[in-house]
C-alpha cells in the first residue's frame, strides 16, 4: 500500500517540488491550493497521474480528506514581501487559522505533519549566523509582521497540539530558497534580478546592498525537509545554505551570469529589511546528515535557463494577479 501526503501549496514554488519529490518517493499526493499565489502549471505534469488529485481549496476553510493520511506537509502561505504586503489578511489566515486546520485533520487521521516556518521567525536578527535557539526580533506592527507573527503563531500552535494531543509533528524554519518556478513577478530579489537583467533594466539594489542573505538551491532544501519528516525530532530545524552573500555581490553575480551590461542602482530599503540571515545547519547536519549539495554557480545557472525558457512576453508582464482584491 502505498502512503498517502497531502500538501497544501502544493501549486507554489516549495509545494510543487515537494509534489515531485513525494511522486518519485512512491507516495499517493494529495495536493491542494486555492491558486491566489499558486499556479496550475507548476503541477501541470503531475496532473495525468494516477497517484496525484488536486484539490482546489482554501486551508482557512475546513478541510476535509475521505480516507487514510500518512503525513501533511503544510506550506500554503504567501512567502515573498511584496506578496504579504498586498495581501496581509490573508497571510495572517493561513498560518493561523489555516495551520489550525491542518492540525485538526492531523490529529483525526493520525497522520503525522510537518509544517513550513521560516527564517522570518528571527526577524532582523541580532544573533549571527542564526541557531534553533535564538528567539528572534520580531517587529509585531512593521510591514513584515503579518508574515513573522503568523509564523511564529503557527510554530507555537503546532508545539501545544503535540503537547496536548500527541500529534506527530516537525517544524521547519527555511532560509532564502532559489530555483525553477518562482515567480518573475513576486518581487523577491532572485527573480527581480534576473528578470530586469533579461529585459536590459537596470538591477534595483534595495539600500547599498550590505544586507546579507544565503540562498539554498531547491534541491538542497526539498531534501533537508524529506529528511526531517522521517526524524524523531519534533523541535524547528534550520534548512538553508549558509553560504552568505551581500545583496550588492549577489546582483554582480546576476550581471555576471547573464552577460548583462547594465548597472546596480540603489533605491530606499524596506522598513525591517533584516540586515543580516545565515542559518547554523548543525542541527540539520547532526540530525539529518544533511548539508547542501548545490553551490550556488551551479544552481543560479539552472534557475537563469528557467526563466529564459518562460514565453518571452511573460519577461514584460505586471504581475497578473490583482492580489489586492482578495483582501477581504
Ligand atoms: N532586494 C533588492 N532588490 C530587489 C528585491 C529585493 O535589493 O529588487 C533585497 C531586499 O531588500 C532584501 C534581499 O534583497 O534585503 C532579499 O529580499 P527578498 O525579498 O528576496 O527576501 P527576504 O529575504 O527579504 O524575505
């Protein structure tokens, strides 16, 4: 018999390789989304599947599964800041009441579930690189909160439904993550990069670009998180590279590899962009013997074959969601 996975987000960027991974591993996937971030096409392979449903569905709402569950892997949830700028409400819901959710359906099949925290949970961090144990700082009411807070309600949830419940459950907290299928337009710094480089812009350098960040290659991280899913343990574990990069190297970088001739220009930095984020992988490395495998020369080159593959005229869309109107 083959073990059943539901994902939610599983037409995001992390949910869609997780998808892939869980399909290769054997696994009956469940895979559900209610496509305000998501896209079809990033699971449109899988579709023809006998081993693969997709359920169009919002978390917030109960969910409701016929038959056996093994496992829930729970990564819907805006994850870019642009994204939970627009729709804050929403960002606050899935972590909160939609992780609620998830935990409720866990506890009444028995399944066992891993949830997706973030590095956001350290906020703008004054420990570096970042540990397990580090509590955070976290501004509550700053444009980043809705995300952070909602993290960390969905971290303090899922302890207290093992605590009192027994339900089998993994928290991990993901660093920065790069690689085919994010979205051009999500104003995240990798694709924003790449993408003005593709069109002849000029690359926007948020503040003198000193903020650091440490990007993990898709892979890498999708590996981590399988790993940690069969662990024992039930406390966060840090899953990210931590080669470290200021943003200014990293878009010199960009130039580099796409034969770009354009400049950096700096433009304001956001409010609470943190200045500095680089995970200690100990614990994974203990834990999991798991440590990443792909530098990032190789994983950006694969990532720039990506969005060079994309319709051209994709390259010269806004955003096409109008993410506002769902802000209800
Ligand atoms: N950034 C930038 N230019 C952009 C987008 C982002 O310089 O066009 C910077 C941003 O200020 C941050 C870093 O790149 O310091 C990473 O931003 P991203 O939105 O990718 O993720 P974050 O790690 O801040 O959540």
């Amino acid at each position: 018999m083959k073990k059943t996975v539901l994902i939610t987000g599983a037409a995001g960027f992390l949910g869609s390789h997780l998808c892939d991974r869980f399909i290769k591993e054997g696994y009956h996937v469940i895979a559900m989304d209610n496509l305000i971030t998501g896209d079809m096409r990033n699971i449109e392979h899988l579709m023809k599947l006998e081993h693969f449903e997709f359920h169009h569905h919002d978390v917030t709402k109960h969910i409701h599964i016929v038959g056996e569950l093994d496992y829930i892997m729970h990564f819907a949830s805006p994850a870019s800041p642009i994204d939970y700028l627009k729709i804050p409400i929403q960002t606050l819901k899935v972590s909160s009441l939609g992780t609620h959710n998830v935990l409720g359906l866990a506890r009444v099949k028995k399944a066992r579930v891993l949830v997706a925290s973030t590095s956001e949970v350290y906020g703008d961090p004054t420990v570096h690189p970042q540990t397990e144990e580090y509590w955070g700082n976290v501004n509550p009411v700053g444009p980043r909160g809705c995300y952070d807070e909602a993290k960390r309600f969905m971290e303090a949830i899922t302890m207290a439904y093992h605590n009192t419940h027994q339900v089998e459950t993994r928290i991990v907290r993901i660093f920065n993550t790069y690689g085919p299928r994010m979205r051009l337009n999500d104003g995240r710094v990798l694709p924003a990069f790449i993408g003005q480089a593709l069109r002849g812009e000029d690359l926007t350098m948020f503040g003198d670009g000193s903020q650091t960040r440490s990007f993990c290659y898709v892979s890498d991280l999708v590996d981590g998180i399988y790993r940690l899913l069969l662990s024992d343990y039930v406390m966060p574990v840090n899953i990210g590279n931590p080669s470290e990069i200021t943003i200014k190297e990293f878009g010199e970088e960009i130039l580099k590899l796409t034969g770009a001739k354009q400049k950096l220009i700096s433009l304001a930095l956001p409010k609470d962009d943190p200045k500095q984020r680089r995970p200690d992988i100990s614990k994974a490395k203990a834990l999991l013997d798991w440590e990443p495998k792909v530098n990032r020369a190789e994983g950006l080159k694969i990532t720039y074959e990506y969005f060079k593959s994309l319709p051209h005229d994709e390259l010269f869309k806004t955003e096409h969601r109008d993410l506002e109107k769902l802000n209800k």
